[in-house]
C-alpha cells in the first residue's frame, strides 16, 4: 500500500507522439504531456564511465507512483522509448523511460526506472 504522505514529490510523464508532415511527408517527434501525478523518489548509485574520449555520466532514480487507469500502459511492453519523466519541474531536463512495472505484482503503484545520461 502506498502512504499518500510519502507521495510528496511533482511528477510529469510525457508520451512521444508521431506525426507525419503534410507537405513533404517526414515524420516528426514531439513530446506531450501525458499525465501529472505525485510520486515518491528513490534516488540510486550513479555511474561516471569514460566513453569515446569523454567522461559520461548516468544518474538513475525510480518512482513510485498510484496505479490507475491512467498510468497503466506505463507497465505495457511498449513504455520504455515512448514515455519520459520529468523531475523536479516541467521545464527539468528528462529522465528516459527504462522500465514500469507494478510493485509486488499488485495493481496499488507503480514503480518506474528511469535514466539521466549527460
């Protein structure tokens, strides 16, 4: 069960739409918001690796959020690459997607894990 004072943090999950330009006929990705909800944070270790001559960073962070009819696609196959999080605010830089599942297999929350590569 999820405490509703442990929900404290803002949360906005975003979903990637496609369209397809009218006069040339490329598509085109754009970011929408999909939901806003309250989540609680559990921050996790970051890693810092050196990658083609630089050092890169990943910060990884997970939220639990409510389960509700709203935010169940998130636990579908297709919710990493199509959805995004983003924390602290809405103008934050995104957390991506990595996987949504429902915690202890219960419809109650919903635990997303998401990472942050700089």
């Amino acid at each position: 069960m999820v405490r509703a004072g442990s929900l404290s943090e803002r949360l906005w999950i975003e979903v990637l739409t496609v369209t397809t330009s009218t006069d040339i006929g490329a598509p085109t990705e754009s970011w929408s918001t999909f939901h806003q909800t309250r989540a609680e944070v559990m921050p996790k270790a970051g890693v810092e690796r050196f990658s083609e001559a630089r050092e890169q960073a990943t910060a990884r962070r997970s939220f639990r959020i409510r389960y509700n009819p709203t935010t169940s696609p998130l636990t579908e196959a297709t919710g990493a690459g199509t959805y995004r999080v983003r924390f602290p605010s809405s103008t934050s830089p995104a957390w991506d997607l990595e996987d949504a599942y429902p915690e202890m297999g219960r419809k109650r929350s919903i635990v997303l894990t998401c990472v942050r590569r700089t």
